[in-house]
C-alpha cells in the first residue's frame, strides 16, 4: 500500500504492484525516480532500477520461496527449476548472481537449506534422517557435514545447545 501511496503522491496512477514488482504504463521521469527512491527509503523499502539487481532479487526470491516456504523441494534439480522459474538461461543467471552477490547461486541455497534445517532441528517435528530426505540430502552424514561447514556445530550439538538455551529462560 506504501508503495502505490508513494507512486499517486507523484500522479503515476496506471501501474501493476506484484510480488515486489512495479509496472508503470507511462514512463517515470528521472526526477520522478530520484523522489521515489526518497520517499520508499524513508519507508525502509528500495528502489531497484538495475535491471541486475533487479534479477538478482528475483533469483533469491525463487530460491527463498522454494526452500522456506514449499512443501515439498522440487523432483528436479535446482538449475532448471529456477531457470524455468525466471525463464532465463541458468548460466546467464548464474553467472549475473555471481558477480554481484560475491557468491554462487549453489552456496546462497546450501546457506537457506542449512538455515531450513535449523529450523526444522527446533521444531522438533522430524529427527534428522527425516530432515535429511526432505531437503533433498543424499545422506545423514552430508546433511552433518555441510551443516558443520556452514555453522561449525554439528546438528545434534546445534539441537542441544538452542535446548539448553531455551531451558535457561524458563528458569529465569
């Protein structure tokens, strides 16, 4: 709603707002953007006109939204669901997300699948072979590893250390 309040205080009125996306009919002056990218700061929001940013943002919005918020992972592998995803060329987008973020597209879904995994491992739900087929891991043992490489714990050390953290607040 902010956003399209801040779009109106500057008579742009024909646009779309989708998913963190704004489409204008008519175009916006450079004047109109400098405003825009005022005005939405001050709303702790951002103004992408690069049109790599832009992809980048759309990139992790997709890796995002199918690790944190599917049910299920996708059957097939993770390059041709985002590639289909975004329909662009994963190797465009790979290398577009490498140069900018500093990192690959592999290594930013390994930190949200570990960071899923952490979440998994409080809620208590599954035990960690459970997680590991969920999330898609070949084995318990590389599920532990990359979890020790990502955090430097292992899972159940990880489990055991938030309990004990939990366990102390209730004793306060």
């Amino acid at each position: 709603m902010v956003v399209k309040q801040e779009f109106q205080k500057l008579g742009i009125n024909d646009l779309t707002i989708e998913l963190g996306m704004v489409e204008t009919v008519a175009d916006v002056t450079e004047s109109q953007q400098e405003q825009l990218k005022i005005n939405l700061l001050k709303s702790g929001l951002e103004l992408l006109d690069d049109k790599k940013k832009i992809l980048i943002e759309k990139i992790k919005n997709v890796i995002i939204e199918m690790i944190h918020y599917s049910e299920d992972l996708p059957k097939t592998n993770y390059s041709d669901y985002i590639s289909e995803k975004l329909d662009y060329d994963y190797t465009y987008l790979s290398n577009i997300f490498s140069e900018v973020k500093g990192i690959t597209i592999q290594q930013f879904i390994i930190i949200h699948k570990i960071e899923r995994v952490k979440e998994l491992l409080l809620y208590d739900e599954f035990n960690l072979t459970e997680i590991a087929y969920k999330m898609h891991y070949s084995s318990v043992a590389h599920l532990s590893n990359q979890f020790k490489k990502i955090t430097g714990l292992s899972p159940s050390f990880y489990k055991q250390l938030k309990q004990k953290r939990k366990d102390n607040l209730e004793n306060m």
